[in-house]
C-alpha cells in the first residue's frame, strides 16, 4: 500500500469552553463579598458598566411555582455574552468540569488557576475574663498587638541592658502569650549570663496580660495564682500535678494536696477560671458578620424565597459617557468591547440569582419539615437528589450551595447544612446525621445525675425510630464535642 499525503474531511463535536463561559460557571461558587469585590472590579475596569441602587430581590412562593424572575436592568440590550434565551442560559451555566473534556482556543483561555490538660481545662476556661464578666478594656484597641503592648510597657518602666534584654524576650512571645524559645539557648545567642536572662523573664512576667512568658501550661497558671494571691502550697501542688487533674485522680489529688473535697472542688474552679493562653486576647482577627444570601419566610401555605438586594447591586449600562465620547473607528471599537463585556456581566449575575433562587427553593420543599417543626425533622438530602429535582447536574447544585447562607425563621444557616447522610428509621424514610445529633445532644442534656452511656444511648435512640448503631452514636457525639460518659462522670464530680 502507497504511502501519500491527502486531503480529507471530518466531522466532530466538542465542547468549547470560552473565557466568559468559564467565568460565568465560577460565579456561582463566590460568596456575597466575593461578588462585591468582583463587581467593584469590573465597575473600575469597565467605564461603560455601573453599579446602582438594588431592587427587591425575585420571590418564589413554595407551592405556586411561579415563573422565576430577577432583578430587571432596563438598559442591557446586548444579544451576547451567555445567550438570549434563558434556558439556554441555565444549560451553558449547567457544566461538569469533572466529566467533560473541554477544546480551548488558546492556551490562556484554560480554566486553570489557584484554585489532654489543655483541652480539659480551656473547654470552660474563661479567658481571663474571671467571674465578673468580660473584660472590655481587653477589646479597646483591637488593633493593639500582644508584642506592641509588652513593648509599650517594658519602654515605660525598665531602661538601660535589661529593657534590652526583655525586648529580645519579647520578640519571642508567641501569639499565645508563651515563649517560644529556650532561654539558655537565647542567652548563649545574646552572650547574656543565664541569672541575667532569668531576671528579664520575671520582668516580663510582670507585665499584663498575667501569664505572659510562661514556658509551660503550670508556669502560666501558677503565674496568675500568684496575681490573684491564691498561689498557697496546696494550690501549688495542684498545678505542678496537672496531668492527674486531666484524669481525673481526685482521690489521689486529695492526697497530696492534703484537702478535702470541698477544698478540692473550690482549688479546681478557681484553676479554670484562668486564661490558659493568656495572648489570645490581642491580635484577635475582626469577626466578619456572614449576611444572608437568601431569605425564606412563611407566607400563607408555602414560602416565600427572596434573594438578600443588600447583596446584588443593580448593574447598569453608562449611556451617557457612550454618548460624551468620540464617533472614530478605534473608539467605537473599544466601546464594542466595552459594551460587549459590560452586557455579559449584567446576564451572568442574573441568571447566577436565578440559578440560587432555583435551587434554594429545592431545598425548601425537600426539608420543609424542619423549616415548620425544626432538627428532629431534617431529611437527608444529597445534592443528586436536588439536582435531578431541578433538571441540572450535580456539579452546579455543588457551587451554588457553596459559600451560601440562608436565613429562616429558626435562624442563618449555610445551605450545606441541609445536605447530610442518613440513617434508618422506623418510617422508612430515614432521619438526616443532623436531626439524630439533635436528639443526642438533648438526651445528654437531659441526663442529670445518671450518665447515660453510649449504649444507653442506643437503645434510646431506637425506642425514638432511629436505626443506629453504637460506634455511630460514638462518633456524632465527639463530633459535637462531648465526651463519652466517663469524661462527662468526671466533669460532673468537678463541678462542672
């Protein structure tokens, strides 16, 4: 057979997946802020798009079905960007990256990119607050580091060597309030005799918060008995025997420290209201209140599905700046683009809304028993199930839910927390990992003098309906942060 060049023709499909296209299917894994900050982005670059005030948000009445609806744009006239049809719309959104090969045109166009003692003591440790409430000075000046703070104090009361010395010292306090290195080895780097450095580390101890510049968990605490002149022989022998207090050797403490059991009791209450980590008040990182993505409230029957408006600012087209311009053909061009870019942004964040509306109403109607009766009713729910429900894959019901929030009449929850496994149950419809850890916290709760063990705790549970087993119950109740019976045995008899 003759080997020969030739000609032919063939026929094939692929999946292109254009620059927009990719971007578009990532909206609508960003939260609220993201979309903020992306839009003020786009406002910037963009001279033709601008952001105006926010109308209300669509509503979707569970039951009626109604025709989805979003924000309305009344200067958006461009044909492209994600398509002219909203069903059209929805299914370029509805992309699995994971089962799908996609053909780009340039290789810029790929959608790659950077995507024990302690623990026992500081579950009810106040933070150095005491029993007196918080203290509000410590949150005066957030942006007050622990460092600046000693560094203020040593520069106000030490001079010469020794401020030298703590400053060093303090440089290398941990965020926690501890020093994180060794202090013969840190006088042999300053070539300072050790007496001299240990002198400059009571110094330093001096100073607020108390506990600062302990080398251990017992140095802290004797340090603030000691403030609080509670640091007697028997409070000593307590703290240098921390590791029988974490197993709960009463009888063994009783011994040493030579108390009884009411001694004991008050020595162990007065020991937890000490801040194990006496520098976590400072360079405490501003607490981001989460807003509401969706809003779902009961009206009549059924219920209502309203998008937070806070969240979508309205995009507009900026006409008169298209208008002030010049008419030559480089300037028309570059407003083409413009425009082109300004249209798509203005329909991918509509049918983003559209998609969440979509999906968050799904998710309404498969728990609706707990939006009416609470927890104990929560379903288990799989993102499958969802997104068959609404005729879209699995993978986009996955980024829609993802950095969402919903806020309800029992409260902000992430949408997530309506998706969980579940177990069996007398009624055949299975109970979600939720409502059975619902159920488990309240019977512990409830427990009062007698533990309940995890066994106990079984049979329980199967006397409600739920088909569970012992090492699952095990395992949802340290996922809930409460220990087994034994541990919750000890921290009754501690006074807990």
């Amino acid at each position: 057979m003759a080997l020969a060049p030739r000609l032919d023709l063939r026929q094939s499909q692929s999946l292109v997946m254009t620059p927009q296209l990719q971007q578009a299917i990532k909206l609508l894994a960003l939260s609220s802020l993201e979309i903020e900050a992306f839009i003020a982005e786009e406002v910037e670059r963009n001279p033709v798009l601008a952001a105006g005030s926010s109308d209300p948000a669509p509503e979707m009445p569970l039951g009626e079905h109604p025709e989805l609806s979003g924000p309305e744009t009344a200067e958006r006239s461009s044909d492209d960007g994600l398509g002219n049809d909203r069903h059209d719309a929805s299914e370029a959104l509805d992309v699995d990256f994971s089962a799908e090969t996609f053909h780009h045109d340039t290789p810029s166009d790929s959608a790659g990119g950077s995507d024990g003692v302690l623990g026992l003591l500081g579950n009810t440790m106040s933070g150095g607050f005491g029993g007196d409430g918080q203290d509000f000075d410590s949150f005066a000046a957030r942006d007050l580091s622990l460092r600046a703070h000693l560094i203020t104090q040593a520069g106000s009361s030490l001079s010469g060597r020794q401020l030298f010395l703590v400053q060093q010292i303090i440089e290398q306090v941990e965020p926690t309030g501890y020093l994180g290195e060794d202090l013969l080895a840190m006088a042999q780097r300053l070539g300072a005799p050790v007496a001299e450095m240990e002198n400059a580390l009571a110094a330093l101890q001096r100073f607020d918060p108390t506990g600062v510049g302990a080398r251990n968990l017992s140095e802290c605490l004797a340090l603030q008995a000691k403030e609080a002149d509670r640091y007697d022989p028997c409070m000593a022998r307590l703290i240098d025997n921390l590791d029988l207090v974490a197993k709960g050797a009463f009888d063994q403490l009783k011994r040493m420290c030579r108390v009884d059991d009411e001694d004991l009791r008050d020595m162990l209450i007065e020991l937890r209201g000490y801040d194990p980590k006496p520098g976590c008040r400072f360079e405490r990182e501003d607490s981001i209140a989460v807003t509401p993505d969706i809003y779902v409230t009961q009206r009549g029957a059924g219920w209502a599905i309203e998008l937070n408006s806070a969240n979508l600012p309205r995009l507009l087209i900026n006409q008169s700046y298209v208008a002030e311009l010049g008419q030559d053909k480089a300037t028309k061009a570059w407003l083409s683009d413009c425009m082109a870019d300004a249209n798509w942004l203005i329909k991918a964040m509509d049918q983003r809304q559209r998609t969440i509306v979509k999906v968050a109403t799904e998710v309404v109607k498969q728990q609706e028993g707990f939006f009416r009766r609470g927890v104990a009713h929560l379903r288990p729910l799989t993102l499958r199930q969802v997104a068959d429900a609404i005729e879209m894959h699995e993978s986009t019901v996955s980024r829609v839910t993802s950095n969402k929030y919903l806020h309800c009449g029992r409260g902000l929850f992430d949408l997530k927390y309506f998706f969980s496994s579940g177990v069996q149950s007398a009624d055949g419809e299975g109970a979600s990992a939720e409502a059975v850890k619902s159920h488990i916290k309240s019977l512990i709760e409830a427990e009062g003098d007698k533990i309940l063990s995890d066994d106990t705790l079984v049979e329980m549970l199967t006397a409600k309906g739920f088909n569970i087993a012992r090492r699952t119950v095990a395992k949802y109740r340290e996922a809930m942060g409460i220990g087994s019976s034994v541990q919750r045995r000890r921290q009754r008899k501690m006074g807990r």
